[in-house]
C-alpha cells in the first residue's frame, strides 16, 4: 500500500471514531465506578508508663506504677546508679503494678527501673528512680553483770546475770588468757550458773563468761578468777587417772631442827597403764616459807615413779627439813601423759615442838658387875649430814661415861657390835669413825673412867618413835631405852 493510500485509511477511522462519540454525547451521560479505597492496617500500638513511685521500710520497698494498657511487671534494682544487679517480675497482665522488694539493707539508698511488656509485644521502660530503705541499728550486745564464782576444792559454781536471754558459756584455765577448758549451756535465759568440774585444789583459775543471744550477738565479760581450797589431809585428789592421797604430814624435831614426812598412796583405777614422770614437791608453813625436800635413802622415798598398772597402787614418803615448826601446805605436782597435774594439802602440826627430856632408863640384866663396873648413857642425839654425792644421811651418837668402881682391871671389849633396834623391829649397827670422842676398847683400872661415843647410821631413825641401845661389854649385855627417839 502506497503512503497515500495509508493516510487515507487513518483518517477515516479517526473519522469513524468521532462520529461514535458525538453519537454518545447527543444520547446522555456515561457512568464511571467509584475507585476503590484500600483498607488502614494498625501498627503497634505504645505503652505509656506512668505514677512510678517507692514506698520503702528498713529490709523492704514497694513499686508501684501504672501502664496504659494491660502489661506484665519488672523492676531491675540495685545499689549503684545504672547497674541494676537484681530484678524481680511478675507475669500477670495488669496496668495497676506492685513489686515487693525484700532482703534490702537498712539505710542504703537504691537505683532502679520499672518494666512491662503487653500483650502483643510492645515493650516500654521508664528513666531510673531511687529509694533509701530507713535505717535500723544493730541489736544491742548483752550486758553481763553480777559474775561470781564459788569454788570448792574440786569444782566451782560461775553465776552471772544477762538483760537479754543467752545461752551460757564458761572459758577457763589456770594461766591468765590462757583457757585449755569450756563448758556450755545452751538454755537461752537471763540467769546463768555453770559448774566447772574436776578441778584440783589449791590452783588458782582464770576464766571468762559469755553469752549469744538469738539475734546472734555474742558478749563477754573480762577476766576473772578464783582459787579452790586446799584438800585437807585423808582427802583423796583425782589427778588424771590417778587417784591421790595424803594420809598426812608428820614432824620430828632433832638437835634443834625440825623435819617432817608425808605419807602418799597413788591409786591407779583406770583401765590403762599410767606412766609417772617428774615429781615435784614443796612444804610451806604458815609464813610461805619454803622448806627444803631432803633425801634419807629410805626405801619409801618419793622419786619419779615409772609405770603404774590398771588397779595397782604405790605407797610412797616424801620427806623435808622444815624451816620452822606448825601447820603447814604441801604442794604436789605429778606429770603424766595426759598432762601436768599440781594440788596442794593442808597439813596440820603442833603449834609448837616442845623438845622432850632425854629419858635414860636403864634396863640392864646387871647394872653393877661384880667388879663393880657400870655404865652411864650421858646423851644420845640424831642430825643430818650432807655426803659427796649430795644426798643426806642420818648420823645418831650415843655418849657414855664408863666407871670401874672395883678394884681389879676390867677390858672394855664391844663383842658383838653394838646396835640399835627401833619401835618396828628394824636394826641398825653400829659404824666406826674417826672422830677423837669415839670410844676405845681398852682397859678400865680401879678407880678409872672414860668417856666416848657410839656412832650409827639409822636408815629411818628420825621418825622412830621409841628405839633402844644395845651393846655388850664383856659378855654382859646394857640396854638403854630411848623414849622419842630424836
């Protein structure tokens, strides 16, 4: 088709068209539909926080705030500006919200922030506030008042009163701050008593008191102390294990010094074998004048005793050159295993030693010979006298005075050996010196007399009560009997 023929085509349709829409216009107007609108969809709606408030007590506070619309709860707290260690929610959908916070400290000042979250998700949280819990004292410590003690010589009875209820508790030892032993009561009351038991007499003990009340606040009054009676002598002394006795203090005087001797019996009643070390010993008078403890090489001499079986029993002596005469304290210390245990004795003595008369009966088979030769017992006397090893032995000498009356010679022979026989049966013979006052063996003329010494060595002889002299001089025998042989 030529262009010509194509421009032709194209008018006439737009001809053809115009024509239709005159045609419409001459006939009325043409409706159109109403555009549709589309639908508003919601977004999420906001949470609005409000009303934030504290109320706070001294280990409590309450939250309380408001939201817009119902929501759970949170509060995020602690006790520096923006670090909130704890929290505490609840789960319920709410828009009036409590928060009760326990366990807080009285008088610190905490920071927090309040928290919920609806429904649908919608999280609001408000800007941070603060409270200070109201500040509580601590609860007063008790107050001890009234402390005492009552000893007796193997316990004691510790009173002392509180002005709130404790329990009762009792520390004590025998050196100052120095508490090895405690007893306990935990009866919470105002008036408190503890015995202290199987204490030793004649200690001294420090002890303390104290108390913890039921808002655990613990007191303790100073040190105090007391000291228990010495045991009276025949009382018997739990040391340990051991069971303990003094039967007593017995005192001699001799050449003018004064000696005693104390009777000991140890009991083992347990079930073990007790072994004894070290024992010390004293004697005080009644000025606390310190006697001397000496040894006599007896048998029954007090020394370390070495084991002691279940049951058994050792009776031992213990003996001292007094510094004066009278009443006077025995101090005993016994170490053991299971510690060192120290008690002291009364002992009860003369008032005072009246040296008795030297009372030289005579009981002889033949007081004259026929050679008319007798004998005169001027004096007999004890002592004590230190030796090289440093022990004491006990020396006694009797003078005589020999007088021939007759009027022939008469040999002085001693044949046997003179000796002295005390109250118990015990002999003890004669020993020879070299002193210038010993008696010789010689020959006694008419008209003649001599005088001398006897020496011997008693094991025991200053506690023999009674003793007698014995000797032989040619072949008849002269006993001299000795009242209170001292």
């Amino acid at each position: 088709m030529s262009y010509r023929n194509c421009k032709q085509a194209a008018c006439i349709l737009a001809l053809a068209l115009l024509i239709v829409l005159v045609s419409g216009c001459l006939s009325g107007p043409i409706e159109t539909p109403e555009p549709t609108i589309p639908p508003v969809t919601n977004g999420p709606s906001i949470i609005t926080i409000s009303e934030v408030s504290a109320t706070a007590d001294t280990g409590s506070a309450e939250i309380v705030w408001t939201t817009s619309q119902d929501s759970d709860s949170l509060v995020r707290y602690g006790m520096e500006p923006g670090k909130y260690t704890l929290s505490l929610g609840d789960r319920d959908y709410v828009t009036s919200h409590n928060i009760a916070l326990s366990g807080l400290i009285s008088g610190i000042t905490y920071y927090y922030r309040v928290g919920s979250v609806s429904h649908d998700g919608v999280a609001a949280q408000s800007r941070e506030y603060n409270f200070t819990t109201l500040y509580e004292a601590p609860p007063a410590p008790p107050v001890i008042t009234g402390v005492k003690a009552s000893p007796d010589t193997s316990s004691a009875v510790i009173e002392w009163n509180t002005d709130i209820a404790t329990n009762s508790i009792v520390s004590y030892g025998t050196s100052p701050a120095v508490y090895q032993y405690s007893e306990v009561d935990n009866d919470s009351t105002t008036a408190h008593q503890i015995v202290l038991p199987s204490l030793l007499p004649g200690n001294k003990y420090y002890y303390t008191v104290s108390g913890v009340s039921g808002a655990n606040m613990t007191s303790q009054s100073l040190e105090q102390s007391f000291k228990t009676p010495s045991v009276k002598s025949g009382a018997q002394v739990s040391v340990g294990e051991l069971l303990v006795r003094i039967d007593g203090l017995e005192e001699y005087l001799s050449n003018g010094r004064y000696y005693s001797r104390a009777k000991i019996d140890i009991e083992n009643n347990g079930a073990e074998i007790v072994s004894i070390g070290r024992v010390v010993s004293a004697v005080l008078n009644s000025n606390e004048n310190q006697s001397t403890l000496v040894s006599l090489r007896t048998p029954d001499e007090l020394t370390s005793l070495g084991l002691l079986l279940p049951n058994g029993k050792i009776s031992r002596s213990l003996y001292y050159e007094r510094v004066s005469e009278g009443p006077g304290l025995l101090y005993l210390s016994l170490s053991i295993p299971s510690g060192t245990y120290s008690f002291t004795v009364d002992v009860v003595g003369p008032e005072h030693i009246i040296p008795p008369p030297l009372n030289l009966t005579v009981e002889e088979q033949k007081a004259e010979t026929e050679e008319h030769f007798n004998v005169t017992l001027n004096k007999f006397e004890s002592r004590l006298e230190l030796v090289i090893s440093g022990r004491s032995r006990l020396l006694a000498r009797a003078d005589l005075t020999l007088k021939n009356n007759g009027d022939k010679p008469v040999p002085i022979r001693f044949n046997p050996t003179p000796a002295i026989v005390d109250d118990a049966g015990e002999q003890h013979s004669r020993f020879a010196t070299s002193q210038d006052d010993e008696l010789p063996q010689t020959t006694l003329h008419p008209g003649g007399t001599i005088s001398g010494s006897l020496y011997f060595e008693p094991e025991i002889g200053i506690f023999t009560k009674n003793a007698t002299l014995h000797f032989y001089i040619n072949d008849v025998e002269y006993a001299f009997f000795i009242d209170d042989f001292n």
